[in-house]
C-alpha cells in the first residue's frame, strides 16, 4: 500500500516508521531541517524499556504535486 504521512514529528514519525516495516511504501512530507534529518538519517527510533536503536529509510517529500496520488494519509499535526 502507498501511504503519505503528513506530518513529520514524533507521532508521524512513529506511524511512518512502523508502517514502513510492515512492508508498505511509506512517504512522509516534511520540510527543512526536519527533512534534510530523514533524508540523511532516517527515523531513528529508541526502546524506552530496552534501549535498543533502529533506523527505518523512508520516502521524504517536501512539497505534494498535483498528480501524486496515495491509498492512504495520514494527518499527525499538532492542534496547534
């Protein structure tokens, strides 16, 4: 499955990231820094109770194009 997140930030993140290990193509839209991060690093994500560290790569846009098209999004914003 195609799936955009939108939304970058710890919530986003999470969901892209363990969407992405379920096997689906994963697209998160993020801009600047923040995106500049996960093209360079990936999420990088952290057991509270073990400390154990993975990396999961996903797709990065900064900006939608009219013909982009996915099977699912996911808005993770902040209220506000």
């Amino acid at each position: 499955m195609e799936i955009l997140v939108y939304g970058a930030g710890v919530v986003g993140s999470q969901y892209a990231a363990r969407l992405r290990q379920a096997g689906h193509m994963v697209t998160v839209l993020a801009r600047n820094q923040r995106a500049e991060e996960l093209r360079e690093h990936g999420i990088v994500l952290e057991a509270a109770n073990t400390g154990q560290v993975e990396t999961v790569h996903v797709s990065v846009k900064e900006t939608l194009e009219p013909d982009d098209a996915y099977e699912l999004v996911i808005v993770a914003l902040r209220m506000n």
